[in-house]
C-alpha cells in the first residue's frame, strides 16, 4: 500500500545550520519589522494550508490503481484516495499519476470503491492524466489472462496492449462510427468442404473455431477479408493478425475494398506514435470494427468481437520479444474463449499446435480435397530424384542442378519471372577452413568471419567486431584457404547473373523487400519471408541449399523448413500453366514429401506423434530460465515446482573458457499440459521473491519458448 503524501519528513526537528547560528548573533529587528515580518508568516502558513488541504470525493472515494513498475512483487493494485476535484474525471481505465514510494510515476485506474481494507491514511491521486478510458473491462480481462498464462506481471502485459499517449491525438475530434457493411458473397469459400458452413456460422455469431489450409494460389486475403466483413455486417468486430507489413497492406486493401474504408484500420510498428494512437482511439472508441495488424494488433480493443484470426501461426514474428513473451496464436485463443467469439488459425502449411487443436477436437479442418489442390499446386521436383540423377550424375552435389537450370530456362521463355529462395542474405555468411573444415573465427573476439561481398569480397571479416583478417590460419591445421560454409542472397544473384546473361535479376531480403515483381522475365532472388508476389505467378521457384533449413539445431527446423518451402510455392503458377517448383534436398525426406503431395497437415501430424513421444510441446509446457551459472542455480533452488515437473539441464550457452565454464546457462523446466498453470504460478512467484530481495544477477524466464535446442 502506498505511503500518504501527508508524511512530513520535512517537520523532523534539524540541528541548527551555520547560516542559523549566523543569523542568531545579529541585532534584533526592530519592533514594526518584526510585527509586519510575523503577519506575513502567519498568512503565508495559513494559505499554504488551506491550499494544501485536499478532500476525499463524494461518492466511490477509493480509486485502485495499477501502477506501472516492473517489479513481480508489487504485481497488484493499490488503493489510493479520489480528490474531490478529480472526481468526474477519475473514471475507471484512465491513466492516472500517483506517488509511489516516493516518486510520481504512471498507473491505471482499475475501478472505484466506497471503502478499503487498507487500515492507513491512504494518499491522494495526484493527478488524471487523460479521463479517455483505455483500459476498459474487457481489455483487462486480456491482460489478465495473458499475465496468469504466461507467469508474467499485469504491468508488463498493460504495457504492450495499450500504445504510450499522444495528447494531441486525444483532442482531436472522435472519429464518426463507420457505416454498416454489407455482408459479402461467400462463394469463395465453397472450394473447401467445411468453408460455407464455418461462413455461415462466424456470419451469425456463433463460436466457430477452425484450422484453415490455404490451396496453392489462393486469394487469402480475400478470404479473410470476406471473414472480416460478414462478422462487421453482423455490428460485432474482428481481428486478424498477420506477420509483417507486407501482409498488412494486402488485407488492409481486401478488406478496405469490401466493408469500405472507413471501417478497418491497419496497425503496424511502422506507424509514427501519432498516426498509431490515433487508429488505436478509433477502436477502443467502438468507430471500428475491422482491426488488421502485426503482433500489436492482437490486443485490439474491437467492440462486441466476434472473430479472431492469425495468419501463418508459425511464424516467429509472432512471438512478442518483450516480458512476458506472449505469442499471437495462444492470445487469440484466450479471446476466442474469454468471448465467446470464433476464431481461425489460418496458413498455407500447419503447425504442431494447429494440429493439436484439430486432433483434440478443439476446431476442426478447413482443407480442399486433393482434386482441388492438384489442380491449382506446381509441379514438385525434388533434385534427389532418381530420373533426375541418371541424367546428371552431379545433380546430388550440385547447388543448381541442370534440371533447375532447365526450369530456370523455360519459365524465362515463357516470359515469367523465377523465384530463387535462399536461406542466408549477405555474400557468403559463414566460412571454414578448407582443409579440415573447422569454422573460422577471428583472432581477436573469436567471432565468426564471413565475406561482405561488394569491393571487399575477397577480404574476410569478423561479423561480431568488425575487424578484417586477411592472413587467416587455421588453428587447427594451420591452412590458409577458406571455403564457403554456406552461400548468402547477394553472391547467389551474383552467380545467377553470369549464368543467365542478359536476363534481369532483382534481390528481396534485409533492409530491401519488394512487395511484387511484374510479369516479366527476371531472376528474383529471395531470402524466406521476403518472396515478393509476381503479377500472374511465377514461372518456376528453385529453393535452394535444403540442407542449411532442414539441418538446423532446432526442434522445429523440418516444420518451419517446410512453412518456408510452401510460402514460396504457393506463389507459382499450376502446374497445368508450366509453374515447376525444384527443391534442393532428398526425395525421401518427410518434409519434402509434404510438398510434394502438398499435404502439411500428414506432416503436421508426424511432428506431434514425434514430440509426444519425446516430451516435447505442445504435448508439455516448458519454461527456459537463462542467466549467470550462479544466478540459474539460485533460481532453481528457490522455485517450487509441482511434483510433476522435471528440470533439464542446466547446459552452457554460447563460448567455454579454458576452465569448461561458460558465462550464461539454461535450464528447460518441464510439466505435462494439465500443471501448466501451476508452472506459470511458480515462475511468478520466483521472479516476486527476486524482486524483492533485489537479485543482482538478472535470469530471462520465457514460457513457451521457440528455440529449445
């Protein structure tokens, strides 16, 4: 509980200064002066008094507030008094400052109350920042939700659901409610035996929950724009929740296009703070009803929603990077429940947990029937396929083989431009001693040194300090010749260029994505997540070094290699049009399977059955708790956790001294799905008893983590 501001540690008796004593020794003044210098005090007490003096409000005179600290602690509410001048401002969700051991800091205003079982003087709010409630009800529910499910604070959770203010913005004229859409023509979704009916039942406002599969070629955002509409016709709201920007632009104009464009906003982190808060009014405002956006977006205080969608779950852009670390699928998942609202897990490939949901009988499968999907999927070749080998005994070891270069070829005659996904951007990304294959790293850091490409492609560089060494020797076997571990974007363009001369080729990845190439031939080369969409399709798509995705130290590398693999396909035309897809790794790999008979969810279904087997998520909840080797122990000591968990590790990260010792660990806390909750009530507890006693050492505790080896 908060101290009063009434403390007055200025009255404490204090010893004489030298200035006192000084001013003691000099001749009394005279009697006038004295009178008139005793008046004036004596006013000058008795205003600052009355001015000082504040009086509790009428009615609800307790205002419990959530301040905004990051302490796991203080993770509760405070009561504080309501002045009487602040009364009709003081409303519940409104921003508020208040002294808070002994500084003026933020918080929220959570509710009124008549009476408090704080038995001390309760201190004043000091002022109301803004009476615009953004915080409402339902929104704190949320953040309730999320703070319990992932073992974090309701500051941390608060922090990332309601964007900083911009005070010009709020005094701006609310924006007017947008009109009322008409519903859209469903007929898009009947390519899908499950689509018309889930239509009908997110149209009328019931609680539909799918997993939907998009078909290669599919117009996604119009599908999910005609979703959005219907549920906006009906006066409820929806939310739909994408990777990047570039997905952004593409719903936001679906969906503009059909519910208007008074009647979606698009929020992105590429929004200036006035620009964002102003959108982000507009919904907590109820003058909105359709919401697309990145991961911000999925805390969007839409009015009375009544849809829920994340687009391509698996994408580690949805997982928020900041305490408590929530992710985009299990929030939205939360909301459905919380609302009673429909939700939809959408993609062109699936996840894990996707298919968790689906065998659970949680949602059920939006998928088109195999007629459906050989007609519209590319022609699939695998460069380990044993036509191919007997016509090119290179082709296993070759990084293009000829039948990409035929592919490359025909598609460029055809007068369509070739998608060339590559795992790395820069030149040449990582290198190794040539000899013996030892990674080479620098001299001075031990960092890892690479070629940047460009004018100084010959001279090696370390990509931690900086620092060229272009007289490199091995350590192990002491040769100077280096070889290229793996090939970036910039040096496979370049390579591309002078096989294919005279034939235009563009690069997509880093700082410089495009959106979409023409309908022209050209070389586009991409790394995952950056493919630009072609007008009318790509003619052929080589997704090259498989190996680099497929070999990952990763327990997701084959589900995420294929997300990659099928993001990129899904972007060239029939194979009835020409569209050829060559993928470089073996025939007989699982994940190559699935895109060649373009069925993820089979793939989907291996990955759990396998993760089951080895204890793994989503079968299990895991915490990581990383820090000093000290810090990590003291945890782990601390911790009470259910008797159904169990403690992996911990193991060294990064780089081990002469000594074996490494500077940061990590521990995996493991329990069956059923303790998860225990588990996050434990994590929370831990991190409160640090806080308080002010641990040192900080320890990263992320639950649900996505990098587990």
């Amino acid at each position: 509980m908060s101290r009063s501001d009434t403390d007055p540690l200025w009255e404490l008796p204090q010893p004489p200064s030298a200035e006192s004593r000084a001013r003691s020794d000099r001749p009394a003044a005279t009697p006038g002066r004295a009178a008139r210098a005793a008046k004036s005090a004596k006013g000058s007490r008795s205003s600052r008094g009355a001015k000082g003096k504040r009086q509790p409000a009428d009615t609800d005179p307790i205002a419990r507030v959530l301040v905004d600290v990051p302490l796991a602690h203080l993770d509760r509410t405070f009561d504080y008094q309501v002045p009487r001048e602040l009364a009709e401002t003081a409303v519940p969700g409104c921003r508020v400052r208040v002294r808070f051991a002994g500084q003026l800091v933020d918080g929220y205003l959570l509710e009124r109350a008549a009476t408090s079982d704080y038995t001390r003087r309760l201190a004043f709010l000091e002022r109301v920042v803004s009476p615009e409630r953004v915080l409402p009800p339902a929104l704190l529910r949320v953040c309730q939700a999320v703070a319990r499910r992932y073992g974090g604070t309701l500051a941390d959770v608060v922090r990332l659901a309601v964007p900083p203010r911009h005070a010009r913005v709020e005094a701006e004229p609310p924006r007017p409610p947008a009109a009322v859409a008409s519903a859209p023509d469903p007929s898009g979704w009947r390519a899908y035996p499950r689509g018309p009916a889930f239509f009908s039942a997110v149209r009328d406002g019931k609680a539909a929950r799918a997993v939907w599969q998009a078909r290669p070629g599919e117009d996604w955002p119009r599908r999910l724009a005609e979703l959005a509409t219907a549920v906006a016709a009906g006066g409820r709201g929806a939310v739909l929740v994408v990777p990047d920007h570039r997905d952004v632009a593409r719903v936001h104009a679906a969906c503009a296009a059909l519910a208007g464009d008074d009647s979606v906003v698009a929020l992105s982190a590429g929004l200036g703070p006035a620009e964002r808060y102003r959108r982000w009014l507009a919904v907590v405002r109820g003058a909105v009803r359709i919401v697309v956006g990145t991961r911000a977006a999925m805390f969007a205080p839409v009015a009375d929603p009544g849809l829920y969608v994340v687009w391509d779950d698996g994408d580690d852009l949805h997982v928020d990077p900041h305490a408590p670390y929530p992710q985009v699928r299990d929030v939205l998942l939360l909301r459905a429940h919380t609302d009673a609202a429909s939700v939809l897990v959408a993609g062109h490939s699936r996840t894990a947990e996707a298919q968790l949901l689906v065998e659970t009988g949680w949602a059920h499968s939006i998928v088109a029937p195999r007629e459906e999907l050989r007609a519209h999927a590319p022609r699939v070749t695998p460069t380990g396929e044993d036509f191919d080998v007997a016509r090119d005994e290179a082709a296993r070891a070759a990084r293009l083989p000829a039948v990409a270069f035929e592919a490359a070829r025909a598609s460029l005659t055809a007068g369509a431009p070739v998608l060339v996904q590559v795992p790395r951007r820069g030149y040449v990304p990582g290198l190794a001693c040539a000899r013996c294959r030892t990674r080479a790293r620098c001299r001075r850091c031990a960092g890892p040194l690479f070629l940047p490409g460009a004018g100084e492609a010959g001279v090696p560089r370390c990509r931690w300090c900086g620092v060229a060494d272009a007289a490199y020797r091995c350590p192990a076997c002491a040769s100077g010749r280096l070889r290229a571990v793996v090939v970036g974007a910039a040096r496979t363009a370049e390579e591309l260029g002078r096989a294919f001369a005279g034939v235009a080729v563009r690069t997509s990845g880093g700082g410089d994505v495009l959106a979409t190439v023409p309908a022209a031939p050209a070389l586009v080369v991409a790394t995952p997540g950056a493919e630009p969409v072609a007008e009318g399709g790509y003619g052929a798509a080589l997704l090259l070094d498989g190996w680099a995705l497929l070999g990952r130290q990763d327990l997701r590398a084959a589900e995420e290699t294929l997300r990659r693999w099928m993001a990129a396909a899904t972007l060239v035309r029939p194979a009835r049009e020409g569209g050829r897809v060559i993928v470089g790794a073996e025939a007989g790999i699982p994940a190559v399977q699935a895109l060649v008979r373009w069925d993820p969810g089979w793939h989907a279904s291996l990955e759990l059955a396998e993760r089951g087997d080895l204890g793994f998520p989503p079968h299990v909840r895991m915490a990581s708790v990383e820090g000093t080797p000290e810090a990590v122990g003291g945890l782990l000591d601390e911790i009470a956790l259910p008797p159904s968990a169990e403690v992996l590790g911990p193991v060294p990260l990064g780089e081990i001294d002469e000594e074996g010792r490494s500077e940061r660990e990590r521990a995996l806390l493991r329990v069956p799905r059923e303790d998860g909750k225990a588990l996050a009530e434990a994590v929370h507890a831990v991190r409160a008893v640090r806080d308080a006693r002010k641990a040192a050492d900080p320890v990263r505790i992320q639950l649900d983590p996505l990098a587990l080896v």
